[in-house]
C-alpha cells in the first residue's frame, strides 16, 4: 500500500508544481495542509486561494482505510457485504481560474480495494476521470481536450474513451436544470486494467494527460483581458458549479455523509457564486449560447 | 379549497407590500411571475432583486394537486398509502438584505391535504414556521425574535412555543459543519390546531407576527453603516446558507426531485456566496463569535 500512495503522492506533487508555478502573486494564499483521520489514515490538503491567477485551486490526497466497507461502495462491488475491511486512495484536482476565459476543470484519480482479514487485497478497483467546465466556449480548446483524451486512452485500450466519455457526459450533469455541468472529458468508475500496477500506471497517465491539456488551454486563454461583466457571468454560472457539487456529486455527498474532512472535500467549491432569479437580457444571451454549447456531442 | 388559498395569497400579499415599501430604490428589480404547474396548479413567484435595501427577497405562493400522493408524504401522514390524491398551498418568504447588521430571515407556512375519490379533504395537517440568521449577534433582537414568537404561540396552546423552537433547532442544522443555521424560532408539521379554519388562522397570526418582528429587527439596524469587510464575511456566511439549502433542506430537495419549478425553489438562495478554504484572522474571529452564538440556546 506504501507504494501505491508514493505513487498517488507523485501525482499530487507535480500538479501542485506546475499550477504552483502559475500563481506569481505574492497576494495569494498558498496553503499545504497534512491531516489525520481519527478513523484512520490522512491527507495532504493543498490549496491556492485569491491569486492573481487562481479564484482558487485545490490539489488533495488522501489515502484512508476502515475496517468496515461503506455501504455506498457495495452497489459498485463484487463484494455484497460490507464486513469486509478497506483502503481507499487518490487525488482530486480542481481549478477555477480567475480569468472566465479558462474553462474550470475537475481531475479525480482513485484505487479502491477490499480487504481480507489479514489485511491482503481480496478485490480492488479503478476510478476517476476528467471534466472541463467553460464559461465561454472556444471549439479549439475544447476539441483538443477531448483529442488528448482518447490518443492517450487509446494506448490502453481502444474501446476505454468512447464509453468513459459517455459516462463523464452521463454523470456531470444537473437534472433540475436539465444542463451538462460542461463539455465533458473522461469518467470511469469500478474498473481493472489489467493489473494493480498497471491499473495505477494508467491513472499516471491520465492525470499527466488532464494536467498537459489543461495547460494548453491556460496558455491559449491566460493574455485575454476580461471585463466586470464577463466576471459576473462566471460567477453567475458558478453557481451552477455550486448546485451540482451539493445537490448532485455523489463523491461529496458520500464525503460529507460519512463524516469526511468537510473542508477539504469543499475546497472544490468557487471562491464566489451568484444567484439571480432574472438575468439581464445580455447575460441571458451568453448563457443562452453557453448551454446550447454544453449540449452539443464534444466526444470525437 | 378556493376559500383556503384566498388566504394564503392574502398572506402573500401583506408581506409583499411590507417589503416594496422597503425597496426604494428604482434600481432594484421587482418581478412578479405567475405560473402553472403542467401536473396540476400553479403560484405566483415574486421577488426583488439587487436593490439598495436587499440583495435579493423571494415571496412565494404556491398551490399545487396532484391525484397521487408523493411518497415522500407518506412518513408524516396517518395515511400508508399513495393512492389518494393531494392538494398542497402554501407561503414562503425568504430575505437577504444588503446590510450585514440586518440578519437574513424565512418565512414559510403550508397546507397540506388528502383527497378522496370524490376530492373531499380525508385527512390535512399544516406545517411551517420560521427562523433568523444573523451575521453580527445583536442578543436583543433575538430576545425580541423568540419572544413575540411565544406570545403569538401561547395564545394558541400554551405548549406550542417550547416543541415547535426545539423542532426549529434541531431542523435548522448542518451536520457537516456541526452547526446551527441561525438563532432559531419556531418549526412544525403534521400538526392539527384543531379545524381547517382555526389551523389557516394560526398560520396567518403566525405569519403576522413573523413579518412584525422581522420589520422590527429591520429598524432597529437598517441605519447602521457597514464596512467591505463586514459584506465579505456576510457573503461567506451565505456560503452555508447555501450548503443548507442545498444539502440539508428537505423541502428543496424534495423540490429539485419532483420536478418542481426550479427558479422558484432556489429563489432562497443569496444574490452570492463565497467559500474560503482559509479565512483571514479577522474573519476567523468574527467566525467564532457568531459560531458561539448560533450554538447557544435562545428558546425564551
């Protein structure tokens, strides 16, 4: 299990390095904090607050083990009871930049595994994926996120990014609205590739992936200027980030039912959200564009 | 039922008068929708919105039939079964003013009954109340707040204040945060106060009085000035007001489930939210102090 969690640490550190390297500003708050869960294990939260460049950004690990499976993972299991013990690891990655010209985006990569009652791994399994939520659409940033995608799952598999990104549309999506939360991406849950090692190699690879991406898209985006109102609106439609983190996102509420961290599983929420019950006839028109764009089919 | 919702709406009406007065400004939107419910019924959403005095306020009717009952009124009701049709009308009020002094206030009372085949009331309960979120403690409001609510409450039945306060405590809480959404009040359902007729009235005193210790709370604070850094923690205060209504609330999420009117039902929530991860000494120690506050028993 050491080794697993190096590698899911390794994971951590360089996202954390490279969006480190994004935030100039002596004015932002750069926080790394490690913690124990009094039911065991822990996790390092690391988050970047009021930037120049982040709203905010979070980059957690956590690595925690039980000795009685949550019920919320059986209905995914091969295992049908929960007396089993378990270990469950990964790193969740959330970034919502300053500039609404940048997309959002969300990265999760996750090893579950049910243990014996010597602690051996009697079943395990693969999660997690990779979403983009723009507030302004450009075709070109969106098509090269999911290209990315599917050449690198393509090298694993040639059927994984034509059903992982049917998930990630399936999933990240907000009934009461009837809205996608974005242009989508990867999701996946209950998987093995092939072996643990090389289960855990394939999230390495998406997460350098998600990572290299997201990076193009930032590089694209970064030198356009924005205007008061072209703020307003993204807040406007954090909101909606808000309502599906809350109302729909399994992982938070599982998180926040099961006495989780509730500041780190929150840290993926904006650093501000709007409500308006009418908006004026020009932010009507944006999100009147926005949401037709998150309806479209971006799976290639 | 014609007779009932006459009443409610009447109710409506008087708030929404206090309110106006209020909003004096010509830059605040004033909006009032009518609508109707596709399944059956209809209300009437009005809401003022970015004004000098409020940020936003929802006043809202609602009056909707449906010709089975929803499950989720089955666990209150005398009746085990969903066969039945069901009338439900109720009011909710919900404030968010701009000045930080003035707490944030909701209001909500309803009727619920079940028909039979030949739609006569077969049985009916009603159900409401309402609570105070300050963001600065003044304890003489509070004391005032409780107060009015046992008067208006003992002239009904003199054990009605101590259960419906202790009810509004125990609703009114974020697990997840282990903390109380404001200083309280009173909250009640599946209550009979003898007739149909009797019940309306009590709702209607309860909303009365409702409205006049909430206007009273208003002018005792609405000429204090406030500071940027007094709005900033408002707004993140408002952060879990939003992580009540959308994760706690079981109205809103029975609301967002069964398909009700969305733009209604997130009328509640503030013109804006903020999270940190981490606060500024400043906002951790106004934190704390209210914290304290909302932790102490204000039952009169």
């Amino acid at each position: 299990m050491k080794t697993f969690e190096k590698r899911f640490k390794s994971i951590q550190n360089e996202i954390i390095a490279a969006y480190t390297k994004l935030e100039s500003s002596k004015r932002a708050s750069i926080i790394s904090d490690s913690w124990r869960r009094p039911e065991g294990g822990g996790g390092r939260t690391f988050v970047i607050q009021e930037g120049s460049f982040f709203d905010n950004c979070a980059v957690n690990f956590s690595s925690i083990f039980g000795s009685k499976l949550p019920k919320s993972a059986i209905g995914n299991s091969i295992v049908k009871s929960t007396r089993y013990g378990y270990q469950a690891m990964g790193v969740s990655v959330i970034c919502h930049p300053k500039n609404p010209h940048i997309p959002t985006s969300h990265m999760n990569v996750r090893l579950f595994c049910i243990l014996d009652k010597k602690n051996k791994i009697k079943d395990w399994w693969i999660g997690g994926g990779y979403d983009l939520t723009p507030y302004f659409v450009n075709e070109e940033d969106i098509s090269h996120w999911h290209k990315s995608a599917k050449i690198n799952l393509d090298g694993f598999n040639k059927s994984y990014y034509g059903k992982f990104s049917k998930n990630c549309n399936e999933y990240f999506y907000i009934p009461h609205r009837d809205e996608r939360r974005g242009v989508g991406g990867v999701f996946f849950d209950n998987k093995k590739h092939k072996s643990i090692d090389s289960s855990i190699h394939m999230l390495e690879s998406i997460a350098k992936t998600y990572l290299n991406s997201y990076q193009d898209i930032i590089n694209n985006r970064k030198n356009l200027s924005f205007t008061k109102d072209e703020k307003e609106f993204q807040e406007l439609r954090r909101g909606r980030y808000v309502e599906f983190n809350l109302v729909n996102d399994r992982g938070t509420a599982f998180g926040l039912q099961s006495n989780g961290r509730t500041p780190s599983i929150l840290s993926s929420l904006p650093l501000r959200a709007s409500w308006k019950y009418r908006k004026s006839k020009e932010m009507q028109a944006k999100e009147k564009k926005l949401v037709k764009a998150l309806g479209k089919d971006w799976n290639v």
